[in-house]
C-alpha cells in the first residue's frame, strides 16, 4: 500500500461510517492561540467548545499539520529520532458530540487490523491512568489482551495548547521489533521500537489560563493517526524519512551534498534535517507564510536558513533551495495540488530568502568559525551574528554546540536588551526583536546553559 492507497482507504472507511469528507485547512488558523495548525482538529476547535454549531455530527480529514512552535514543537527532534517530522499530515476522525469511546475504540481497532492488515500481536494500546472505561472497552469489545494495555499519565492526556479542547485519550502502538531497542510496551521499552501510531483523543474539557478545566456541552471524539509513521510499517522501512513520502526529497539533498544515506550517522541527522526542512518550507510558503523577523515568519526563516546552513555542513557547494522546492513538488504536488499551482510564488521566495541569506553568510561564516575555533562564543559575537549577519542565535547555538562549544546565551540576550533600549531611543520600534529574544529562550529551553545532549557523538562536524 503506498501513500495515495493508505490516504484513500481512511477516508473510505469513515465515509462509509456516516462521516464527511472534510479538506485539509492551511497550515496557518484561524485560532489566534496557535502560531500552526498542530492537529487535525484544530480546523474544528469551534465545534467541540460549542461556539459554533457542527454542520455534521462526524467528520473525517487528512489535516497537514505543523509542530515547530508553541506546546506542540518537534524542531529539536528532527533528524535525532526516525518519527519525527515538523510538517506531516495527520489521519483523523470526529465526533462532535455523536458517538464516545464504546465507537471510537474498535473503528480504530478495525482499520489497523482489517484495512491496513497490522499484525494483532504486534500491537500494543494505552490508556490514562483513571480511564478504566478505556481499558474495558479495549479488553472486552475488542479483545485486545490484558497485558498489552498499558496505563500512563501525561502521555495519555492531550491538549490542543495552553488552552482549549482537551481530554484523557488513548494511543495505539506498534512493536517495529527487538532490533529496534528495548522490550516492555510503549511504557517501559524504547520510543523507536513501539512506535506511537494513532491517537485517540477523548475530548471532554475547555482548559483554561486560569487552570481550570470546563466541561465541553458534550464529549467528542477527536483522533490523529500520523500517515508518514503508517506508510513505514506497510513499506516494511525503518523510518518516515524512507518512504515514498520522503525518500525523494532525500536522495535530492544526497545528490546535492555528495553524501550517503546510512553510512554515517551525523550525515544521516543532517540529511533527514534538510529532507524534513524542505518539506516544511515548501507547504509553509505554499500556504502563504513569507520569511520575516517575528511570529511563524521567523520560525520559517530558521528553518530555511538551518536547511541551508546543514546542506552546506554537508558539503553542498551550490545554491541548495531551488531543487529541494522542485523535489517536494514533484513528490507531493499530485496529493496536494497547491503546490503546482503556487510553485513560481514558492520558489521566488525561497530563492530570494537563500540569496539573502548566503549575502549576508559570506561575511557571517568565517566570524563564527573564528569564535568557535577561540573555544567558546560570547553574547556580543553571537548577538552580532543574529543581527548583523542573519545568522539566527539557534543556528549559532547548534553549530557551535556540535562543534563543542559554548556560546553565551545570557551575554546575547544582554545585547539584544541593550539593542532594543537604543532603537526605542533612536525613535524606532521593536521591529520582531520581541520574537528574536523569545529565540534566545527557546535555545536556552532546548539545549539548557551549557550541556548539549542532542547528538550521540561530539567531534567535530568535519567542515
Ligand atoms: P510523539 O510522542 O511520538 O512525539 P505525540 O504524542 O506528540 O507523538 P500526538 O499529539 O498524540 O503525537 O499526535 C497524534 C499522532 O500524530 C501521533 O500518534 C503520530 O502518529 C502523529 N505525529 C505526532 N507528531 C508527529 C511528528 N512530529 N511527525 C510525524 N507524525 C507525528
Ligand atoms: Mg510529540
Ligand atoms: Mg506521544
Ligand atoms: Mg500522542
């Protein structure tokens, strides 16, 4: 079963079950407490506080999602675990108030084993830790053995964001085998061996920024199956960056940087950075997202300029961007027709981004190299690189960390404070510095003061 089949069958399967077919919605929301669309029921967040009537009690959709910013950010997982992607398109149906669990439950169960054929015994399920309804229904409905439900806590409650639609939920795994690390279920053996696959959310309270939690007017369902983690599994492959939905995209970033796929591991994390990049920047541009200093723009511009930056570790010598946006087209333009038509939009924005950044790199790279051979970065050079050279404090962060050395984060937000104070002064305004400094933070929540534990191995990057 390839991508086009496993799309199609989902949506059958609940179309046939009194569901409406609904399209994907833009990867920016309408919802104002969201910087991206993170999960197929954003789109419908109105429908589950009530706010607004549903025009159908059940729906279905193959939302494209984004997690690089807000509660839901997978940026720094990129390229370290083989299930992580910053954009991928979430499998999901709903229930606004129609059925509950004692339908939610075996309609997933059903799909995974009699559509999509998974092995019985090589799935596993969780519940919370109070959701003993959850765990009879799975035992008694559907017969799943008693020793492969666990219960857990946080993993098994799920919320849209600081506030909104949330619930206890309940998540189907699949043991991918003991080669893939450590024996014990989702909640004792390794992430990468049971693998998360399906999410099914049981939605029941509006949570709020005083804390408290409001009952919903009445419980919903809201479920998100990642179709790049399914695609693996039917393909017999060991990671979402090898399917038909990624592999293309890779082996362009391979034949772009001279570098193999599965030979060396720092090359492998900077080949799935750039494929899971190029994917991201390609749907953000195509949904109209522009490369800017503050709010997703900026969150664009990084990942654009990382992608770069990563393919040039790598060894490319040329312009990268132009054949990576043509990559995820071609891959992806059939599914999502968007792209084809934007494509001349996409690519001059790309383009004009790339030639922004390597004007401004040319001067850029030789200061940090400079700083990262002295042995540590300080605040006022990287401040200056973030600034000056557009080198985003992030990037300094992860390329002078891989490198191992430190850079000076509290010096940089110094300067970045004592900048703003100047340009008030000077009679001008903040001009994104806000979001700039919420970038210093993030690379202080990410990677901490002084320890970076993403990678496995710490020489130097070979460049
Ligand atoms: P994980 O624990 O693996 O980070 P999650 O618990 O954060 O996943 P959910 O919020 O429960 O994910 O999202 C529902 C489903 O969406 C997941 O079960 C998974 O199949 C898929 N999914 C979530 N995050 C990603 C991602 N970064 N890349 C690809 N698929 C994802
Ligand atoms: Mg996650
Ligand atoms: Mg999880
Ligand atoms: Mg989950």
């Amino acid at each position: 079963m390839d991508s086009n089949e496993l799309r199609r069958s989902f949506r059958d399967f609940f179309v046939e079950r009194g569901h409406t077919a609904v399209p994907s919605a833009s990867l920016i929301p309408f919802d104002r407490t969201l910087l991206f669309t993170v999960a197929g029921m954003v789109p419908f967040k109105r429908y589950f506080l009530g706010e607004e009537p549903a025009p159908y009690a059940r729906a279905t959709s193959i939302q494209k999602c984004m997690r690089a910013g807000g509660k839901h950010n997978d940026l720094d997982q990129i390229g370290q675990t083989l299930r992580h992607l910053t954009f991928f398109e979430m499998l999901g149906n709903f229930s606004f108030g129609d059925y509950f669990k004692e339908q939610a439950i075996p309609y997933a169960w059903e799909l995974v084993t009699s559509v999509l054929g998974l092995e019985a015994d090589r799935l596993w399920v969780t519940v919370h830790t109070s959701d003993d309804e959850a765990a009879e229904i799975w035992r008694d409905s559907v017969g799943v053995s008693p020793d492969r439900i666990q219960r857990l806590e946080e993993d098994n409650w799920w919320q849209m964001g600081d506030t909104g639609p949330c619930g206890p939920c309940s998540e189907i795994y699949y043991d991918k085998g003991a080669s893939y690390g450590a024996d014990g279920g989702p909640a004792f053996g390794s992430d990468e061996r049971f693998l998360e696959i399906w999410n099914l959310v049981f939605m029941q309270y509006d949570q709020q920024d005083t804390g408290d939690l409001v009952p919903l007017p009445k419980p919903c369902i809201d479920t998100g199956a990642g179709l790049e983690r399914i695609v693996p599994i039917l393909q017999g492959r060991p990671s979402v960056f090898e399917t038909d939905l990624v592999y293309p995209i890779l082996q362009e970033a391979e034949s772009l940087t001279g570098r193999r796929y599965g030979v060396d591991h720092r090359d492998d994390v900077g080949l799935r950075i750039v494929a899971d990049h190029s994917r991201a920047m390609t749907f953000l541009l195509a949904d109209g997202v522009v490369p800017t200093n503050e709010g997703r723009g900026y969150v664009l511009r990084r990942i654009i300029r990382r992608l770069i930056l990563r393919s040039q570790l790598l060894g490319a010598h040329q312009h990268v961007v132009e054949r990576l946006v043509s990559g995820v087209i071609a891959t992806m333009g059939e599914a999502y027709p968007e792209l084809p038509e934007r494509q001349d939009r996409i690519m001059e924005l790309a383009t004009r981004e790339e030639d922004r950044f390597e004007q401004t790199l040319s001067i850029g790279a030789p200061v940090l190299d400079a700083a990262i051979a002295s042995g540590a970065v300080d605040g006022e050079v990287a401040f200056r690189l973030h600034d000056t050279f557009g080198v985003p404090i992030e990037l300094t962060t992860e390329i002078a960390l891989d490198r191992g050395v430190e850079v000076d984060l509290e010096g940089f937000q110094r300067a970045m404070a004592e900048q703003r104070m100047r340009s008030r002064q000077a009679g001008f305004g903040d001009d994104g510095s806000e979001e700039q400094a919420t970038g210093a933070l993030w690379v202080l929540e990410t990677f901490g003061k002084t320890e970076f534990l993403g990678y496995d191995t710490q020489e130097a990057t070979g460049e």
